[in-house]
C-alpha cells in the first residue's frame, strides 16, 4: 500500500523485492497489515550511495526525525510492531510471541548456505538437474522441521486458549511468516526437495501461497519484472554453464483455478485440508483456491468439485432444499467440469444405484456404473485395507499401497453401456433409481467425454477376503474383486474416504487430472 499523498509515518529505501529477501520481508509485513508509507527503488548497486554500511532496506519514520535511518529487516520489523500495537505484528499470546520471534531470528541470522547458494529470484524458475549439498540438504530438513513443529505446537496451544487458528505458522499471519515468504518462494524457484515435509508444514505452504494478501504481493513481482532496470544479471545467471540446469519464468497470467467441496453434510472439511497439502507438496505454476460450495453461487465460482463421503440420501435432500441439484447437475453432466465422489460421493455420481426406495434419494449422474449401497454393511462393519493404486505410480517409480478407510462403504457393482440419455435399462429393475438425462453443453464439454469406464481399483470380494483371513492365497482368477475406484473423462469415483487417512497422494493426483482439464477447457474456449 505505498502512498504518495498525505506523507506517510513511514518511508521504505530498499531494491526491487523479486530478487531481495531483506527488502521482501520489511514490504510483505507493510503490505500485509495495511500500513500506510512511501517507497523508493534503488539499485543494489547504489545501495552505498543511501545507506553507511551499504546494507539495504532502511525504514524512516517521521516521528525519528529526518537523520535517523533503521537498517536491517528485523529491526525495522521491530520497530513497527512497536509503533503499530494495535496491530499485533507478533502473536498476543506470550509463548507463542517468544516462539515466533525465536523462528525470524533463526531465519535471520541462520540457513547461510540455502541463502547463498540459491539467491532469492521471485518469479525465475530452474528446472534440471539442481545442485544440493550435505548441508544445503541438512539446512532444508531443519526449516521443515522447524515449521512442521512451529505449526504442532501453535495448533495445540491455540486448541488450549480456545482461540482461531488462522493456519499461519503462530496462528495469525506475523512477521515470522513474513520472514520466512523468501524462502518459500526459493522451494519454488529451485524446486527444493519437500520429501521430508511434514503435514503440518504442507498446509501452511499451502495456506502462504493461497492467501489472498500473498497473492497480490506475487503479482507485483511480475510487474517489477516489466521494468529492464529490475533485472540483476548475475542472480539470473547462477548456474551459467550447467547445461543440465535451464532457467525460465513462472507464467504471470498463472492460471487461477477454484476448487469447490461440496459442504452440506460429510467430511468437507478433511478434504479440504488434503487439498491445501496436495497443493503445496508439488510444483505447479497455477494458483489454487478451495472453497466450501452450499449454494448454486458459490458453484459457480469453481473449476472442479468434490463430492465428500457422507449419507447420500441427506447430502440429496440438503441440495434438492437448498436448489443446488439442478445446478450439481449441470455442473458434472453438461460443463463436464472435474468432479470427483468420495463413498456417498460415488453414489450420487452414478447413473443408477439400488438397495434404495423409488422417489427417494436422486442422482446427480456422469459415470456410467450402477452402484450397491452399504455393500459392506453396517458402520460397525468398516474397515481399512491396504489399496494398490496403480494410476499413483509414475514411471520408474511404483508407489506404496494406500490406506483405504471404508465406511458403510458403496462398490460399483456393475459398469454400464454408455448411453447419450437416460439409462434406459436400468429403469426397469426393481429398487433401482436412475439419473435424469443431461447432454455435454459445448465443445469444451465434449471433449471432456469419455464413453468408457475406467477402473482403476478393486478390492478382493467379500469370500477372497474370508479366503485370506484364514492364511490361503487369494486366486486373482477366480476373484475379480470389488471395483472400488473408477474414473469416465473428468469424472472421478471411489468406495472409500482418502480425506481420512492424512495421505495426499490421491488429492495430488486428482489436482493435476484438474490442472490439465481446466488448462484444456480454457484453450477450446478460446479458439
């Protein structure tokens, strides 16, 4: 919010932020409390013709007096928690406000060799084959840690005072999150290994970059970029000569995609947080919102919808009440937008189920599969097994079986033959409700068809399971298996609730399914 008019309290001397982290975490906390200053922009080159020790940024505050300069981010940082209060800069909370200022000092004065090695460059990207030494690899295992734990405790503590947990690293944004946004956008930048993150850490990742203030603040990177005077050549040239590293650029017009959860009943909550996870556990170039969807407005918003387990028959009702089927409909059957259908989430996606009244529960309808309710019974008869998911696996790379929760759990008991209206054949059986017939709208629609149903997950049958439970080898012949997960063009289905495991695995795999869908979608679009 840097003013020109009315002579703000403060004033900011500092260089183009996209390539200075000093200068980043003194705007970031400015921009993001809304604290009124001016700026000015020199080149680091300069930085001796304004500043003694030719260190940069320096902060003037009216009410010093013109001749007195604060240097160095975190004292200016300092200085404006003790001017501003009210605004709370650091937690209110005393152990937290001790932690959070321990966490910016560590990154202040610590973590030299990630600093130094991969020099702050909002908005560049390297991809390749990037260098990283023992310590480099040790410096990142200890900020993961760090904020992995930060994040443990806030979340306890907060829990104990029975206060909101905004998701930050000490609950509210502070600046210990502002000084930790360099090196954030450096995991980026140099796709540095996440593969020790911890869950906790992923979500405030992902919460850092989802934020609506942080986002803003990204966007005015890439208008610094504009500017020929902002480029630093040898900040863009540190790994000249590696012709296995290549550098180029995030795209500014980052394709902004919003993922709606279906919130009326079931658990909502739990995938969105596997969401905010899978997002910051894997490099990508669009921006992400997750937002809980309860009416036909707040569906309009989204790109992609999931449908979380639950009681089928409720979530129907609730949406019938709160006039959302229609919209669910036209949604999943003509935009043929990615959706996806956690257990009662299935149900509703499926052109016909059984094992319920006529004229009681309706479907919404996009896979070609009839569906059998309960098919694992009772609550008390749920369980977890160990899922191969081969569409997880990627090439030289097969992945661990997943933890699959079932509960009261549906199987598609039969795929159907693909029809352009209503499942003409399925109307006849008795206890069988059928989804209403709807048509892809446009091309984009269209070419998000697919007239086959994939399966790409079965369960052993109830008899392999008792087969099995008794130490005999489970026949693959003779045992087909309940097909538990199956997927038709954009719409995705499974018996079971990944949001309950803690795993990502899925949420990522289901992300780049929507990511490459909305890409496609807006293309046709634009022909």
């Amino acid at each position: 919010m840097a003013q020109q008019q009315d002579t703000p309290e403060f004033r900011l001397i500092g260089t183009f932020t996209r390539y200075s982290s000093w200068t980043a975490r003194v705007e970031t906390v400015l921009e993001y409390f809304q604290i009124p200053y001016t700026a000015e922009t020199v080149q680091l080159s300069d930085a001796r013709k304004v500043s003694k020790s030719g260190l940069i940024p320096l902060l003037e505050s009216r009410s010093l007096g013109a001749n007195i300069r604060i240097n160095d981010s975190l004292a200016i940082c300092e200085f404006l928690a003790e001017s501003c209060p009210d605004l709370h800069l650091w937690p209110r909370d005393r152990q937290l406000r001790a932690l959070a200022r321990s966490a910016a000092a560590e990154m202040h004065s610590g973590f030299q060799t990630i600093r130094s090695t991969y020099h702050s460059n909002f908005i560049a990207r390297y991809t390749g084959n990037i260098p990283i030494t023992e310590q480099g690899r040790k410096e990142i295992e200890r900020l993961l840690t760090l904020w992995n734990e930060s994040r443990k405790f806030t979340k306890a503590r907060l829990a104990q005072l029975g206060e909101k947990d905004e998701g930050f690293l000490f609950g509210n944004f502070s600046i210990a999150d502002a000084f930790f946004w360099p090196v954030l956008w450096r995991f980026r930048t140099y796709d540095l290994p996440l593969d020790t993150a911890g869950d906790d850490a992923l979500a405030w990742m992902a919460t850092m970059w989802n934020d609506p203030a942080m986002r803003r603040l990204s966007s005015s990177y890439y208008r610094q970029a504009e500017r020929p005077e902002s480029r630093i050549a040898h900040y863009d040239d540190i790994f000249r000569g590696h012709e296995d590293i290549q550098l180029t650029t995030f795209c500014r017009s980052a394709m902004s995609v919003t993922v709606g959860v279906l919130a009326l009943q079931g658990a909502f909550y739990e995938h969105i947080q596997l969401l905010k996870q899978a997002a910051a556990g894997w490099s990508h170039s669009s921006q992400w919102d997750f937002i809980e969807v309860r009416t036909p407005q707040e569906l309009e918003k989204c790109d992609a919808l999931i449908l979380p387990g639950g009681e089928s028959t409720t979530m129907s009702l609730v949406a019938a009440r709160s006039n959302l089927l229609e919209p669910l409909r036209e949604f999943v059957k003509v935009h043929r937008k990615p959706t996806w259908g956690t257990c009662a989430g299935l149900i509703l996606l499926a052109e016909s189920a059984n094992r319920t009244k006529k004229g009681g529960q309706e479907l919404i309808g996009g896979l070609d599969v009839r569906v059998n309710r309960n098919h694992f019974g009772r609550q008390t008869e749920s369980f977890q097994a160990p899922l191969e998911l081969p569409f997880l696996n990627t090439p030289g790379q097969e992945e661990a079986s997943f933890p699959a929760v079932f509960i009261r759990a549906p199987v598609v008991e039969k795929v159907l033959p693909h029809h352009e209206g209503i499942q003409t054949g399925e109307v006849e059986r008795d206890e069988t409700i059928v989804a209403p017939s709807k048509s892809a709208k446009d091309a984009a629609a269209r070419d998000a068809m697919a007239t086959d149903v994939e399966v790409l997950a079965t369960l052993p049958g109830r008899a392999a399971r008792l087969v099995a439970s008794q130490g005999t080898a489970i026949n693959p012949e003779k045992e087909a298996g309940d097909i538990v997960a199956v997927r038709q063009g954009n719409v995705f289905g499974t018996s079971f609730h990944p949001e309950l495991t803690g795993d990502a695995r899925i949420h990522s795999w289901w992300l780049r399914q929507v990511e490459e869908s909305v890409k496609r979608r807006r293309e046709i679009e634009q022909r």
